[in-house]
C-alpha cells in the first residue's frame, strides 16, 4: 500500500509499477494568478538580479536567490519583509502572517487580493519587500 502525502512503500505493499500513473506525480501545482505575476514582471522588469521560480503553489520572485514577493496560489499577494516591521505590515488593510504548516513567520505576510488591485498598491508591497531583501548578502 502506498501513503497518501509522499508515495513511500508500505512493507508488504505493492511494488512502484503497481502504483497508478497519476501518483507517480507530486499533487498537481496550485494555479496562480496570471495577472498578478504579469503586473509583478512589471514592476521588476528594471530590477538587476530577479529571478522567477514556481514555489509554495505560486510563482515567486527572487533578488539574488532571495525570495521576495510571490504570486501565491492560494490567492493574493506573499511578501518577504523586514521582522522588525512584520506589526506595521500587519496594522495595513488586507494583511495577515504567512501561515504554513501550521505556524507563521515573521517577516513574511500574505496580503489578500482586495489589497493589491492597484499598481500603487502593488507597487508598494514590492517596494517594501525589495528593500528588505536589498539588506541580505547575495546567495
């Protein structure tokens, strides 16, 4: 018998050509919001360094290997910012703590949809995670 979460054989179960085809792959990606990563590449096109790798379900964008905002895939907005301003962050409209398994982090913020509809709004949530990431040694 296979597990559910990573398709480890289970002593006595069936061997790997006994698997169906589709679990022979991860759980399918979570999709994105294709505008929101449009309007991301735009705001980071003059930006030295950035790179773009699918990560957490989303599509994140990165300064010298450091992960910055992301296109997440659960909707809305990821933000990398400074943990000393993680309250501040939280104190705007729209923004929670980044959750994932079950704890949060500081220094990483989810900001909802309704709170990144406009450029100005983005704009600002890249601003504030780029200088954040600025401070870090290059990877």
């Amino acid at each position: 018998m296979w597990t559910r979460d990573d398709y480890t054989p289970v002593p006595g179960g069936p061997s790997t050509h006994d698997r169906p085809i589709h679990s022979l792959r991860s759980h399918a990606p979570m999709p994105f919001d294709e505008d929101l990563a449009n309007r991301l590449r735009e705001l980071l096109a003059d930006e030295d360094g950035i790179t773009e790798k699918r990560m957490f379900g989303g599509l994140a964008f990165l300064l010298h290997g450091h992960m910055s905002v992301s296109a997440s895939g659960r909707g809305g907005l990821l933000v990398r910012v400074d943990p000393s301003d993680t309250d501040a962050a939280l104190a705007l409209p729209h923004v929670a703590l980044m959750k994932m398994g079950g704890r949060t982090i500081e220094g990483w913020v989810t900001v909802a949809p309704e709170g990144c509809e406009t450029m100005g709004e983005l704009g600002g949530w890249v601003e504030r995670s780029l200088s954040y990431v600025k401070t870090l040694p290059p990877k």
